[in-house]
C-alpha cells in the first residue's frame, strides 16, 4: 500500500494565518490527477509543530475526502515526544479512516534506543493502523539504531521506516535487518535511488509537492530495475530537489509553491520566508524546468 512515492504534504495558511481549506483541496486533487501513490499530511513538512489539534484534524479530514473517492492511501503523521498525546492522536485518524499512521521519533527529549522501542510499541498496541516509523536525527537529536529497528519490525502493525538520516550505509544494515515484508522509504529526494538500488521500496517526498508526476516516475522505474530510465528524471530535476533544502524545509518549498501560483506564501512563526538571495535560486530552479511559466499559463 505505501511503496513508490507518497507526498509529505505542505499546509497552505491564509495571509491571515488560518488554515487554507480550499487550497489544501486543491493540492490535494492536484497530487492525485498526477498519479501519487500514497498521501502524508500533517507531517513536519506539514507545520504540524504549529498547528492546533482541531487544525491537524481538519487537515487529515479534508485529504482523506478528497482521497477516498480515488483510493489513494492516506498516511496521517502522528509524531512527537509525548507518547500518550501520539497514542491519542493516532487514535483520532484512525477513527477519521486514516490507512496508516507515519510517527517521527520523539524529539528534545533523547530517549534511549529501549524508550524509543517501548515509545513505539505503546503506539502501535494502542491502534490498528499499519504504522511507518520516521527517523530523522538531524532534525530530532536521536538516530533509530538498525537493531532498533529490527526488534519493532517484529511488532506486527510496525510496517516500514522513513529514514532520513542521510546515511547510506545505515539503511543498508537495515535492510539487511528486517523482514522482506517491511518497508524501507527514503526520506531524502535526492538519495531515492541510492536507497532504492539497495532495496528500498520508495520515498516520501517533498518535491512532490512541486512536481508530483516526476518524483512518482522515478520510484516506478525504480522499482521496475530501470534505472537508467529512473536517473534521467532525477537529473532533471536534481537542482531543484538541491533548492528545496537551501534553508530549513519547508520553508523553500512553499516559497516555491507560491511562485507556482499555488498557495500564498505564508509560513506560522518560528519558520519564515527563505532571504531574497535563496528566493532566486528557488526562482531559478523552477525556470529551468519550466514550472513558473507551466503554472502561470494555466491561471
């Protein structure tokens, strides 16, 4: 249900703020007219650290309603570092029909690799939901060890990792670990086809916010061996992946997304706009694979 390329969606605000209902619809319908093969709102890349319970409901809301009429699977993020506020969240998209649950590992707090194993398995006995871990350490201050990994592989709805870590060598000794049932998805655009040449079953994605069409493309051909066919897609669109990560994500994407008549280009504090100079290498990315003129001729 989850391989090839699932979307970690962006949440479009007002310039007042508020919650964009209808651009979220409409970026949503626009994800699944392009072929995306699975949907993660309320992510990190989602704002989720900013956005309020009754907030992360709607958003999960709105993309399973769109989604549902297409079946395109909707994995809710469910994240952070109290786990009995995971476990009542999980529990709310679950309720909603969510198809799965992707949870980042808890943050600030460092737990051991035993807390994050017992953190884990709280989630997954208090749910039915298949459950993707998200490794991100950069981002959280703790790594999920391969080992760790493999022992909440054993946890029957535990069903697969995103692991971000950017370390090649850690994904193949967990791939190596676990189960070939279990799945092991990029959290890195740009190291989808180191991952997937290794035996990684696809990504979740920022660039598809941008470019859902593409970013699925290079995941099908992966996964069908080409991946000759697979590089030339990447390549195209390699700086461009480059950009979205020049400041603190997803600060560029969004910024991207509003030069491609997407969404406003509004961002809840502590995040901000990226500074004038990065603003034009997004600009520049996105001209020379045609996007702004794409966009602009379609409004």
């Amino acid at each position: 249900m989850f391989t090839g390329c699932g979307t970690a969606l962006v949440t479009p605000f007002r310039k007042d703020l508020s919650l964009d209902e209808e651009a979220l619809r409409r970026l949503v319908r626009r994800q699944i007219d392009a072929g995306i093969n699975f949907l993660v709102p309320c992510g990190t890349t989602g704002e989720s650290p900013t956005l309020t319970a009754a907030e992360q409901r709607r958003v999960v809301e709105i993309t399973i309603a769109e989604a549902r009429p297409s079946k395109v699977p909707v994995v809710a993020g469910a994240g952070g570092n109290n786990t009995a506020h995971v476990i009542e969240m999980a529990r709310e998209f679950q309720s909603l029909g969510a198809d799965g649950i992707l949870s980042v590992s808890p943050y600030y707090n460092k737990p051991t690799q035993e807390g994050l194993y017992q953190h884990y398995k709280a989630i997954a006995a208090a749910i039915s939901l298949p459950i993707i871990l998200y490794n991100i350490p950069g981002r959280t201050g703790v790594n999920i060890e391969p080992a760790t990994v493999a022992r909440l592989a054993e946890i029957e709805n535990i069903v697969g990792v995103k692991e971000a870590s950017g370390n090649i060598s850690q994904m193949g000794v967990i791939l190596d670990l676990v189960p070939e049932r279990f799945l092991v998805l990029s959290g890195d655009d740009a190291i989808t086809l180191p991952l997937m040449a290794l035996g990684g079953r696809g990504l979740i994605s920022v660039s598809s916010n941008e470019i859902p069409a593409e970013m699925t493309r290079i995941t099908k051909l992966a996964l069908a061996n080409d991946f000759a066919g697979a590089r030339e897609v990447h390549r195209r669109y390699s700086k461009l992946m480059e950009a979205n990560f020049i400041e603190t994500n997803p600060g560029p994407v969004k910024a991207a997304m509003a030069l491609m008549g997407l969404l406003e280009p509004v961002f809840r504090l502590p995040l901000v706009a990226p500074k004038p100079e990065n603003l034009a290498k997004i600009r520049s990315a996105l001209e020379a694979v045609g996007l702004i003129q794409q966009a602009y001729a379609t409004r």
